[in-house]
C-alpha cells in the first residue's frame, strides 16, 4: 500500500485515511462492498439510508443507463431501524472507520427518534441525513428543499445526538446554498452534496417514462459540473465542512472536488461500474497527486480560482 500520509486529511474532529468515502445506496450497509474493496484504501463508507420502518422500495424498473450516467428510483428500500441495530450495525462495527450511518424520514421526528436511538451506540462515528431522496412519494424532497424545514430536521437530530451531523443536501433547488445555512443553523457538523437531480427517460417501445415511477435521480459523470458548481458555493458560504459527491469516476475527479473546497468526497454511480474502486483508491490517488504534483491533499483544498477574462491563463504566466 502507498504511503497514506499526503492523503489523510481532516473532517472536523476526524483524521481521514484517504478524502474518499462510498456514497450511500453504493455500497450496501458498507460490510457487502467490503468484500471486493480494501476498505484501509479509502477514507470510508456511508450506510443505504435506514428509515424507522421498513420499505419495499418502488416497484422495477428501478434504474435505467442514460448518457452519462444513471437513472435510479430504488424508493429508499431498507431493511428499518430494528433489524439494522440487530442485523447491520454488529458487522459494520468490525469495519475501519470512517463509518457513516445515512438517516431518512418523512419528517423531523423521523430523523430525531433514529438519531436517539442511535446516539448510545458505538461502532460508527457520524450520522448523515438523507434530506434529499428524490425517489419517495412522500417527505424526501419535499422535507430538502425547504430551508426552514431543513433547519427544523436538522435541529431535532441535534438535539438527540452528540454523533458528527453531516446534512445531505438536494441539488434540486434554486438556492443550495440557503439549504446549506439553514443546516449550519440547525447544528449540523458538516454538509454532503449533492444528491441526485430529477430526470425522466423514455421507453420509446413501450412509450411509458422510465424508471418506474415514471422518474428518478440522475447520478453518474453528467451531474459532475453542477456537483462542483454546488460544492464551490457551499464552501465559500459555509463555516462547516463540505463533502463533495456526484460524477467522481476517478482519482483526478477526486482532486477537482477538493480544489472546489471539498474536505472530503463520496463516490457513487463509479461503484457500478467497479465494485473495486480501483480508480479512486489510494494507489491511484497517489499517482494521479504525483502526475499533477500534488504534494498533500490537505494542501490542495479550496484552491479552486475564477479565471479573469482579461488575465492571461495561468499557464502563460511561467
Ligand atoms: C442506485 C442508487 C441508490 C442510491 N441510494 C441512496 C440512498 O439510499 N441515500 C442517499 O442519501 N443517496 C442515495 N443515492 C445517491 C448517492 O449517494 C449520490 O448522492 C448520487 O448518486 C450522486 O453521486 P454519484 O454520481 O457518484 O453516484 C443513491 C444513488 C444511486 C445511484
């Protein structure tokens, strides 16, 4: 294995191995990708969201490839609070850290209740509000999209926990950095975005729009740019961490995010393609660093600049 050290880099209180988390609905409860990914080559992972009960999901079809990318409308289908305390929680304990457990609700008192019961265990270090989930009839999107309500949520979770709070953000909004601030407001430790955009495909044989509630969220490579516009935003706004996901492919998509400011990243959709993660690990985050010359990750964070239209490009300058 590399030498890690120019690639650890801090997520509030937490030293991270490596910026890369997997994304939550990527990688199972975590312990399932564990078995294909050395997970000490990464920085960690984040649970499929947990709701306090169950959920079947959306009936198939459930995804659908687009250029680009991918449209999904799992439905948020989990096995509940009860069977992940029993079940779940027990192997991700034997997992490294940094070990991320994703919350979704239809309201405040959804998240609040999980994040209590939660609060005395041990064997995971942060809790991640899902306050943005496209893909269920109710709460989800509504609950993400309204500040206000956004605060409330993330203000009821904090009173219940002394966990790290990270608040996932949508990106169908108008205004991602109002979302943003009203989670700082809320008491979270750190805000993730983004979540996955609104689309709709269609079968042109069948003519039914596709996935099966007729949409779903558009994740993979094409939602890049508007992720990194997002991220860079949300870093110069906010006091709190940000945590880049949407589009990463590979270890230079990784960087970009952090140069916009990103203190730590998850990667999705690229998970699909290879359960491995071979691109994104830590070999290949060294390599990339050492081709850019990039001497820590730490070092590259928020770096990001706006080119002057009347400057010459930087390039021209040595
Ligand atoms: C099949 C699938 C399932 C997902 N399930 C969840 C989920 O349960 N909770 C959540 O917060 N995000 C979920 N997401 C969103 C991802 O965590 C991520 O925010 C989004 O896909 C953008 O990143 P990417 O382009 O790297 O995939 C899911 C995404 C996909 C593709």
């Amino acid at each position: 294995m590399p030498d890690l050290a120019p690639l650890s880099i801090s997520l509030g209180p937490f030293r991270l191995r490596t910026p890369v988390l997997l994304a939550s609905g990527c990688c199972g409860y975590g312990p399932e990708l564990a078995g294909c990914l050395p997970m000490e080559e990464i920085g960690g992972f984040v649970t499929k969201t947990v709701t306090l009960r169950p959920r079947p999901g959306n009936p198939p079809p459930r995804v659908r490839e687009t250029a680009g990318g991918m449209l999904n409308s799992i439905g948020l289908e989990n096995v509940g609070l009860e069977r992940f305390l029993s079940e779940k929680l027990p192997q991700i304990r034997r997992l490294p850290p940094f070990r991320v457990v994703s919350l979704g609700g239809y309201q405040a008192s959804d998240y609040a209740e999980q994040a209590g019961r939660l609060d005395g265990q041990d064997g995971f270090e942060a809790l991640e509000l899902n306050l943005s989930c496209p893909n269920v009839a109710q709460g989800g999107l509504d609950l993400g999209t309204d500040p206000a309500r956004v605060r409330e949520a993330v203000r009821a979770v904090r009173e219940r926990t002394g966990k790290f709070l990270i608040a996932k953000l949508t990106p169908n909004t108008q205004d991602v950095v109002a979302l943003g601030r009203a989670a700082e407001e809320g008491g979270a430790d750190a805000v993730s975005a983004i979540n996955t955009l609104v689309g709709t495909g269609v079968d042109w044989h069948t003519r039914t729009a596709m996935p099966s509630p007729g949409s779903g969220g558009l994740s993979g490579p094409a939602i890049r740019p508007v992720a990194l516009a997002m991220v860079w935003k949300l870093s110069r706004a906010l006091q709190v961490p940000v945590i880049g996901i949407g589009g990463i492919m590979d270890a230079r998509d990784v960087l970009e995010f952090v140069l916009a400011g990103a203190s730590a990243v998850q990667v999705g959709t690229a998970l699909f393609l290879d359960p491995s993660g071979a691109r994104v690990r830590a070999a290949a985050l060294r390599g990339e660093m050492d081709i850019l010359r990039v001497g820590s990750c730490e070092s590259l964070r928020g770096n990001l600049e706006k080119r002057s239209t009347h400057a010459p490009p930087r390039e021209a300058l040595r």
